[in-house]
C-alpha cells in the first residue's frame, strides 16, 4: 500500500526546475528567429551598420519592415541586440556579431540552431518512427540537410578554405597543380561546384544516393558552366574504383550510414597510394562522461538521435558499436589507413575533422 510520503514533492527542487523549464522554452523559442535572422540576412547587415532603425535594415535586407520590427523586438528582448529608447535604433555589439557571423575564426552559431528548425519540420515525421517504427525517411532528410547546407554555402566555403583544407600541407597548392577528387555525399553539390570553380586545374566527381540532388547539382553546374566536375548517382558504399583518385573527402556522411566499414573500405581502394581521405563528423565519443562535458552536449545528443533514426530500424547498431570518435579511428586503421589525425577547429564546434593517408606501396 502506498504512504503519502511516496508522493512527497520537494517544492524548492519544484521551483527550480519550473525555472529552468521557463528557460528552456523562452531560449527555445529564440531559436527560430536566430535561424530566420541568419537566412535572411539580417544578421549580416546589421553586422555592417553601427545602429540603425527598423526601416533602414529592412530596406537593406530587402525585407518587409513591418516583420522586421517584430523580429527586431524578439532580438532585444532575447538580449541579441541593443535597443537605444531615444533614438530608435538597434545595434548587434561586435561581440555577438563575432558568434552569429563566423568572424575571427570563431563558431558561427546562427548555423547551428538551424538544425532545431530542420527537426521542426520533421517532427510529423519523427512522432510517426515513435509510434510504428521504421527508419526516417532518408531522402526527406537528405533533401532538407542539403538546404541547411545551401543556406550556409558561404560559412561552410569560408571555413574550408581557411580552416579546413589547411589541415593538410599543401594541399591548396596541391589542388592548383591539379588533383582528382571524389566527394561523398555531395548533396545538392554547392560545396563542390565552388571547389571547382576554385580549382580549375583538379578534377571533381560528386556521388550521393538521392536522384534528386544529383540532378540539382548537375543543372547548376551546367547553368553556371563549371566543366570540370560531374555528379553521379550511387550508393555510397559502391564506389567501385582502383587507385583512381588522390583525394576522397566525406563531410557530415558517415555518422549515418548503415555499413560504414564497408564505405570506408571502398574508400581506401579508390584512393592512390599515399592518397588523402579527409572526413568530417560529429563530434561524439563512446564515453557519456565526455559527451556530457561538450558545451553542446544537449545540441549534439538531439542531433544525433535524428540522424540514427534515418537509418533502418534493424540496421541500428549495438550501443557499443555506435559511431562515434573511438570506432571511427578504430575502423579507418582496420581497412588500412596509416597516419591517422583528428582535429577539432575553432570555428566548428560541432564536428571533428580526420585526416586519413592511404599507404605507399613498398618496392618489389
């Protein structure tokens, strides 16, 4: 028989949690209008003004004042901006402006809280792999992700070039000599498009599963007359290639792939002997201890449970077998590769950047 101490409520510890409730959602709530406020461009033109008022950044954004005003009094209200009372004008401090616009080498911020929009828009989605199972739809998601990807083309650009491909010693003037490339998962394929156009002198190839991102991608390199990159249709883990290319990059692709020894596999046939294989992804370890100590531990958790659920239900890996840092290097140094690196970047929080050599051949 139960007592009534079984439902004895601690009222502070009560209070306490309705308090960090009440944070949540009006934080939560700030999200949205971050994400909006950074695809808009509203963010980068008040990161050119010192203060201005609601028409002038309306008018330089090219946006509807009347929306404006509204999103410039969520922005003050969340703390994002400053607001001067007397003479009516809002000002972005270069402090937050340092966070929201990826500048000095910092985490952009504003990208990532897009992702909370993208699980808006799946929750129907999501509510439904709850109730019956099964997977998520993969080329719903893919096709969203790729717009996230789109959107941000010029922060992800800027950390690449600047961030990224530096990682490896002359590669940049590797690329200019001329290098064959291979990108999977390339999406709708804006990043490599821009590498080509970058890189006249390399050779691009793009492959993802989904039909209709390949032939996005085709139509803009065709519409923009980038001759020297192709996109193809296939299955991530049929590469099918020998000793065809001396560099393989897979940004954000592996963490949510059925096989990706398999993949990994393919990857070290395809690449020439000392070849580079250069792969982005979550930033996430085996350890709970050590994903909890990540200042966006809550961000990274909820990230990568959407992305597990666009995998089939009876493809989930065992919990200790999970992707993560541990069984990513564990699983590159089976197939083969040598030299292994990990690297976290400044502007990055999110993801950890590996750099992979395929070895030399020794002499007969």
């Amino acid at each position: 028989m139960m007592t009534d101490t079984a439902f004895t409520v601690d009222l502070e510890m009560t209070a306490q949690f309705e308090g960090r409730l009440q944070e949540i959602i009006n934080r939560g709530s700030l999200t949205l209008m971050l994400s909006i406020g950074y695809r808009t461009g509203l963010f980068e033109v008040l990161g050119t003004l010192d203060a201005a008022g609601c028409e002038e950044i309306a008018e330089r954004a090219g946006l509807k004042p009347q929306y404006v005003k509204n999103w410039l009094e969520v922005m003050t209200a969340g703390g994002i901006l400053e607001y001067d009372l007397i003479f009516q004008t809002y000002r972005l401090p270069a402090e937050q402006a340092a966070l929201l616009l990826q500048r000095g080498g910092t985490h952009c911020y504003a990208t990532s809280v897009q992702w909370v929009s993208l699980a808006g828009k799946l929750e129907d989605e999501l509510v439904t792999c709850f109730r019956e199972g099964g997977p998520l739809p993969s080329d719903l998601f893919t096709q969203l992700q790729s717009q996230l990807v789109e959107d941000n083309s010029v922060s992800i650009m800027n950390g690449l070039f600047q961030q990224v491909l530096p990682l490896v010693p002359s590669l940049i003037m590797q690329l200019c000599e001329g290098l064959d490339v291979l990108d999977l998962g390339c999406g709708c394929g804006h990043t490599l498009i821009e590498l080509a156009r970058t890189f006249p002198a390399s050779r691009f190839a793009g492959y993802d599963r989904s039909s209709l991102l390949i032939e996005k991608a085709r139509r803009t390199a065709e519409e923009e007359q980038i001759e020297n990159v192709t996109f193809i249709q296939r299955e991530l883990s049929e590469i099918h290639a020998i000793d065809a290319f001396d560099l393989i990059t897979a940004f954000d692709v592996l963490q949510g792939q059925e096989q990706p020894n398999r993949i990994l596999d393919e990857v070290l046939t395809a690449l020439r002997p000392a070849g580079i294989f250069l792969m982005q992804d979550l930033s996430r370890s085996r350890s709970r201890e050590i994903n909890l100590q990540h200042p966006l531990s809550g961000f990274l958790h909820s990230l990568s449970c959407l992305r597990s659920m666009a995998i089939a239900e009876q493809a989930q890996p065992a919990e200790g077998s999970r992707w993560c840092q541990e069984v990513a290097l564990q699983t590159l140094q089976e197939v083969g590769f040598t030299s292994v690196d990990v690297h976290t970047l400044p502007h990055d929080l999110v993801n950890d950047y590996y750099i992979a050599r395929k070895p030399v051949r020794s002499a007969c």
